[in-house]
C-alpha cells in the first residue's frame, strides 16, 4: 500500500502532471500537424475536429465533481485517474493497428473525455491543505510543470513529421500513460482536507470579484488558442516554413508562457490585483492577430511569444482564483477545464465562420486571414464588456465601503488593492 498521508506531496503530483502533460501537448497542439501530414486534412475539416472535441472536453470537465461523488465508497479518487490513464494508454494504440479518419476521431474525442476528467481531480490533489501564498507557490511549481512538458512533446514531434510518421505520436503516448498509472503509488486515495478556517482567512471579498474577471479572460484566450492550435499547421505553410521546424515554430508561444508563469511563481505582485489580469486580456488579443495576418516568420513568432506571455497570467491567475475561492473542490477544478473547452469549441467556430461568411455575404475583402481575425474578434469583444464588469463592481464597493463611517464599516470589507 503507498503511503498513509493527509496530503499527497507535490513531488509526486508534479512528476505526474509533467508525464500526462506530454499527452496534452500532443492532444490539443499536436494533433492538427497528424490531422495535416498523416490524414490530409485541409483548415476546415481540423477546425471541425476541434470544435468536436472541444465539445466533448466540456461536458466531461463539467461532470468530473460529479462523478467524483457519485463514486464514493466504491471508487477512490486515485482509482479513478488509473482508470483514466489505463484506458487513453489503450485509446492511444488504435493508430498502430488501425487506419482511416475515425481512428484520429476516436482518439481525439476518447482523450478529450478522459483528460477532461482527470485534470480537475489532480487540480484537487494539487490544492487541498494549501492556502495563500503556499498554494500560490504550489500552483507556480504545478503551472511550470504541465506548460513545459507541452511544448517539449512538440519538439519530440518534430523528427516524426519529418520521417511522415506523425500518428506515432500519438502511438508512442501508450506507453507515457501508463507510467502515469504506476505514479499513482505515490498518491494518497483522495485529496486532503481543506480547513475552513485558513482556507476563508486566505482569501479576500475582492477574490470573487477577480475570479468573475477570470472566468471570462481564460475562455477567450482559449477561444483564440484553440483557434492558433487548428491554423498553425496552414500559417506556417504559407510562410514556407520547412516541415522540421514546423512543431518548434508552435512551440514558441508555450515556452513564453513558461517564462510568465515563472515570474508569477516567484513573485506575488498579481495576487489580488486588477492590471496583470486585465492587461492579459489586452495583450494576447493583440498577439493572436499578429500570428494570423503575420506576413514572415519573425513576425508570427512575435505575435507567438507575445500571446504566450499574456495567456499564462490568464491561465495562472484563474486556476488559482478558481481554486482559492472553491475551497480546492473537484468542482472547482471542473468548471476551470470546462471553460477551457469552452474556448477550445469556440474559436474554431469562429474561425470557421470566418471563412465562410464573407463568400455568403458579398465581402470578399474579408476573405481568408481577414475573415478568421474579424469573426474571432468579434468574440473577443463581446467579452470585453463581461470582463470587465466584475472590476467595475468591485471598485464601487470599495469605493462604497470607503466613504462609510469608520463605526459602521463591514466586518469584512473588500480589501483594497
């Protein structure tokens, strides 16, 4: 039996997460480049496989808490996630012994439901008995982790593409999943306990506040990450990009995001502030339309390294604000991967829509490039309004709380920055 603990140890759950992390890569990065080279797929049928995923992503993520539960006393926690691994390992070898378009279907969906559900559970482990900055400093370890292990599983890609053997990516996948399963040892049979009374005095009014915020941003920049994910097989072929150097190109954007969220592992300046999370948003819009209408190479890796850096303050700052608030819960862990996958849906949509539309519609001036930086866009600006709402509150309360007497203060006011 591993051993008897109230809380799994963040050695065990970080090698953990960096290993499944690879599959990720290869799961939501990589598998354009083997719809492209292996299946010979065009822009739409890879934007069509990404919304279905996407789809599917969701709904698992949304349902993990509750699965979690209804499992109770006869399923563990920790044997649900070798389930999970157990099966993708298996999942993960139909592309050795079987051909034709539904095996990448089947993969991509199977692997969607079952990362879906073992995320928000890890996410779990990660941050019970963790409050402030300890579960900052946890998350940042966690967040260094998983980012890294992704962009490391497009640069081992980069040989296959070369060699035409991309699906073996995917293949090669088996094995990694169940090294997850053995991992498991290392794992206490559910999360710890998360105390009631550190877990309310670590957090402040103004958290919920910020976590509305992040609720908004983290889809958006998965709307246009999930986007960047099914063009950049077809952007870097326009720009003549030699196939080799195809997954390393992509890869830019995620080690940029390493380094952000190196920044927000070692410092606590973001915490419980407005201008990083806001600023996020901003900047990777910004680089997202550079990487689409880029005319050379030096210039989508900027828009690259630009939309990296912003998406890893968004990504870091909602999983721990989601985390903070929801008391570590599966739950919690399940509504932040669920709108991941809600972005993942629809920035394909969109860019879909891009296409499409300005050839129903008589504009042809918005016809390729164009067309997917104007529907995505206009998604992004329809956040824009939702985002920030939360702060405008928040700032009238302060304001409100502020300008009362000092003997008629709340007991707990919002915090202000």
């Amino acid at each position: 039996m591993p051993p008897s603990r109230s809380r799994t140890g963040l050695g065990a759950i970080l090698i953990l997460t960096f290993v499944a992390s690879l599959g990720t890569g290869v799961q939501w990065s990589g598998i354009s480049f083997v719809a492209k080279h292996d299946y010979g797929y065009g822009q739409e049928l890879t934007f069509l496989l990404f919304i279905v995923t996407g789809l599917t992503y969701i709904v698992a993520a949304l349902g993990a808490g509750a699965l979690t539960r209804a499992l109770t006393g006869r399923v563990t926690p920790r044997q649900l996630l070798a389930c999970t691994f157990i099966l993708q390992a298996g999942v993960c070898l139909l592309p050795r012994f079987f051909t034709g378009s539904w095996v990448l279907w089947t993969v991509a969906c199977a692997v969607s439901i079952l990362t879906a559900t073992y995320w928000p559970i890890i996410e779990s482990y990660l941050s019970t008995g963790r409050y402030g900055d300890e579960m900052r400093r946890a998350m940042g370890w966690w967040n260094l982790s998983w980012t890294t292990a992704v962009g490391v599983a497009l640069l081992l890609m980069a040989p296959l593409l070369q060699a035409e053997r991309a699906s073996l990516a995917i293949v090669a996948l088996a094995p990694v999943f169940l090294l997850c399963t053995v991992m498991l040892y290392w794992f206490g049979s559910k999360p710890g306990l998360h105390e009631e009374k550190l877990w309310k005095e670590s957090i402040t009014g103004e958290y919920r506040y910020l976590l509305k915020s992040a609720r908004v941003l983290l889809p958006l920049s998965y709307i246009l990450m999930g986007t960047l994910s099914a063009l950049m097989p077809y952007r870097l072929e326009d720009l003549a990009t030699p196939t080799v150097f195809e997954t390393p190109a992509t890869a830019t954007w995620m080690f940029a995001r390493v380094a952000v969220m190196a920044l927000m592992w070692k410092l606590a300046f973001w915490r419980g502030k407005w201008e990083a999370l806001l600023l996020s948003g901003a900047v990777f819009s910004l680089g997202f339309t550079l990487v689409v209408v880029a005319p050379s190479i030096s210039l989508l890796l900027l828009g690259l390294v630009a939309f990296g850096a912003a998406q890893g303050i968004a990504y870091f700052a909602a999983l721990y604000y989601a985390m903070s608030v929801g008391a570590a819960s599966v739950e919690s862990g399940g509504t932040h991967e669920g709108l991941i996958g809600v972005g993942y849906t629809a920035g394909p949509l969109a860019a879909l829509a891009g296409i499409h539309l300005p050839s129903l519609v008589g504009l042809k001036a918005l016809a390729g490039p164009t067309g997917i930086v104007v529907a995505v866009g206009g998604v992004a600006a329809a956040a824009v309004l939702p985002a920030l709402y939360p702060y405008i509150s928040a700032r009238r309360l302060r304001k409100a709380a502020h300008d009362l007497p000092e003997a008629s203060q709340p007991t707990a006011p919002i915090q202000p920055r």
